[in-house]
C-alpha cells in the first residue's frame, strides 16, 4: 500500500514536472506573439492603472499614444483662457473622432480648422462604453488632474448607455458619504476591459531580464492568472446557485446582446437608474460657473428606423432621446441635438448604408464628418455667439 501511494506520487510529480517543461518551451517559442499588447514604460503602466482603479477603464494600449494623457483625452487645439474651450466626451461615437486605430481622421482635421478659424480650444475625451456616470467621474479628473475646464461640453450619450448603466456599472459604483467616487474595474474576468493580464505581462517584460528568465516568469503568471480566473469564476457561479435559490448558475455578462437588450426590454427600475445617472451628470455641470452650456447629443441606432429592420419585432422600443428629453427639460444650461428628430423631419437624411455592417451602429467616416460632426459644430457656433 505504502509502495503503491509512493508510485504514485512520484508518477504525479514527474507528470506535472514534464507538462510545466513543456509549457515553459512553447512560452518561450511563442515569446512575441504572447506579448503583443503591453506598456513600453513603467510610467506608462502605472498611468494606465492609476486612472482605471477611478473610471473602470481607460483607452486601449493598442493605439499609438505619443503621452500619457492621451490615454484620457486628445488635445485638437490647445485649451486657453483667452478662448471658449470645448469638450467633447461621451462612448466609442465620440472616441472615434481622434481614434488613430481607425478612418475618422477627415473628421479631426475639420474639427482642428473648425476650432482655429472660430479661436477655439478643442479636446476630445470619449472613450469606448462611457456613459453618464464615468463622464461626470472623468470631468472630475480632468479638472482637477489635468487642469482641464471647458466652457462648453458636447456631451454624445448613446443608446447602448441604458445597458452599460445597469449592467456594467450598476453593481461597481465606490461610494463614500453617499457620493460616487469610482467605479470598480475589471480583475480576472476575461472581460473586454478586463487590463490584469496585460498590466502583468507588462510588469513582466519591463523588469528586462534575459529571455530564458523572462519566459519563465511569463508562464508562472500565466499559471497564476488562470487559476485565479478559474476560482472566481466557480466562486461566483456558486455564489449566485445559493442565492438564487439553485435556479440560476450562469454568470452575468455584459456582452454587446445583453446591453443591446435593455433597448427591447427594460424595467421601470432600470429606467429610472439610467435617469438619476443622467439627472447626477446635468447637475454637476449646472454647479460649475465655467461650464456656460452643455450640448447633449444623441443619435438613433439602424434598429430605431423601422425601414432599416426586417420586421417591427426588430424595432428597438426604447429611444434614449426621449429619455434625455424627460431628464434635461428643466436644466438652464442643457440643450439636446436630438438626431432622430432631426431625421424623422427629414432635415437630415440618412440611408441604411450609411451604417457601418457592425452591431452598434457606428456611422460611417463619410456620414460621419459630413452630417454628425458639422451639426455639431454648427451647434457650437450658436452656443458661443
């Protein structure tokens, strides 16, 4: 019996020892395709970090960032007090704008000779899957860090911001004497936003040791992380089995159907949650004397316009426009581009390819610069005048 139990540990031993060998050589074969995305700098990482344990998450490392601030906000024309100084903020609509991952760059150089002609400051601050609760935490930040005050702000609130509220940022808000003061970010998820793996794989490379080292410690975070991943995950899978009365064992995700489905069907709860974090943003801006004007602007989804679906069950029944309608009605400062309005009076037209073939409805460049960025500015134009 004894024999038996040492045979057997020594046969688990050497299988462990020979499976970690085996992983150890194809890290090290695979070294540049496992660390593609990773900060150049120390300074970088610890940016990056600082600033997403505030605002769940920042922008992606994987776009060219010539300085750190870039991460949060892009300056088009500098901000200067002998200036009316604008920002622009909100998701991915507004992020595109300066974006250097992607083809929007006509529209940032009509804005530049926009600004310069009219004696304007300009930055861009959007940044993927922001809505009102992470855009009054970064206005927090970027007046108080960065010295960043605008006098007007083009605030783009999309459709899919009824989800991220309920769903992504619902149960991560930090509070402290009944105030928001963060929202948790993502850690051993696999989530997109998730950034553990990548700030470890980064802390990793910038100790610089020699490749065989460095491998070596690859793959033990590599082990670590998974494991950790992995007992979360059970840990919570078990975790809402007991609470649910063992009915529900799947883990809540925050993908893009379940964000778009707030759009079809959502509670009266999960209304009103999205107003009050619309209703907080207004009245943050209505408290600050810099700020003159807020310009809301929101922009209807391909499955808002019936034409544009197979079949009305298509047709999403929520419209955030109207919501923000109900929400800034009584604000002194707030005026609200409403772009379906627009469309429906057929002021502006737009036709089903004028969407990109992708899920959020992201416009095109064309339609982009020509209809969506022009009819802001014009908007602009009147605020400052």
């Amino acid at each position: 019996m004894k024999k038996n139990f040492i045979l057997l540990f020594f046969t688990i031993f050497i299988s462990i020892i020979t499976i970690y060998f085996f992983l150890y050589i194809y890290t090290l074969v695979n070294f540049n395709k496992d660390t593609a995305y990773k900060f150049e700098s120390r300074k970088a990482l610890n940016f990056h970090k600082k600033y997403t344990q505030k605002l769940h998450h920042i922008r992606w490392i994987g776009a060219k960032r010539n300085k750190l601030s870039d991460y949060l906000f892009s300056e088009i024309t500098p901000f200067k007090e002998t200036k009316k100084n604008i920002l622009f903020h909100g998701d991915s609509w507004s992020a595109l704008l300066t974006d250097p991952d992607f083809f929007y760059n006509e529209s940032e150089v009509f804005v530049k000779n926009f600004s310069k002609k009219n004696n304007l400051g300009f930055v861009n601050a959007g940044t993927t899957s922001y809505s009102p609760t992470l855009m009054k935490l970064q206005l927090e930040i970027l007046e108080e860090d960065f010295n960043i005050k605008p006098n007007i702000i083009v605030a783009y609130i999309d459709q899919s911001d009824l989800g991220d509220e309920n769903c992504r940022y619902k149960d991560k808000k930090i509070l402290k004497n009944n105030k928001i003061i963060g929202v948790k970010t993502e850690s051993y998820t696999g989530d997109p936003f998730d950034y553990t793996k990548i700030y470890g794989v980064s802390e990793v490379l910038l100790k610089k040791h020699n490749k065989l080292l460095t491998a070596y410690n690859l793959l033990n975070f590599n082990i670590k992380y998974k494991y950790i991943k992995t007992r979360n995950k059970n840990i919570d899978k078990l975790k809402k089995f007991i609470k649910d009365d063992f009915k529900k064992v799947k883990s809540k995700k925050c993908h893009w159907f379940d964000i778009e489905n707030y759009l079809y069907k959502s509670t009266k709860e999960e209304i009103n949650l999205f107003k009050k974090s619309m209703r907080n943003y207004i009245n943050y801006i209505e408290s600050k004397e810099n700020i003159e004007n807020l310009i809301i602007v929101t922009f209807p989804h391909k499955k808002h316009i019936l034409e544009f679906v197979n079949s009305p069950n298509q047709k999403y029944k929520y419209n955030i426009s109207n919501l923000i309608d109900e929400v800034s009605k009584s604000s002194k400062k707030t005026f609200h581009l409403n772009f379906t309005k627009l469309i429906e009076r057929k002021e502006i037209l737009i036709n089903e390819v004028d969407y990109l073939e992708d899920y959020q409805s992201h416009i095109t460049p064309n339609f982009y610069k020509n209809h969506f960025i022009k009819k802001i500015t014009e908007q602009i134009i009147y605020n400052t005048n």
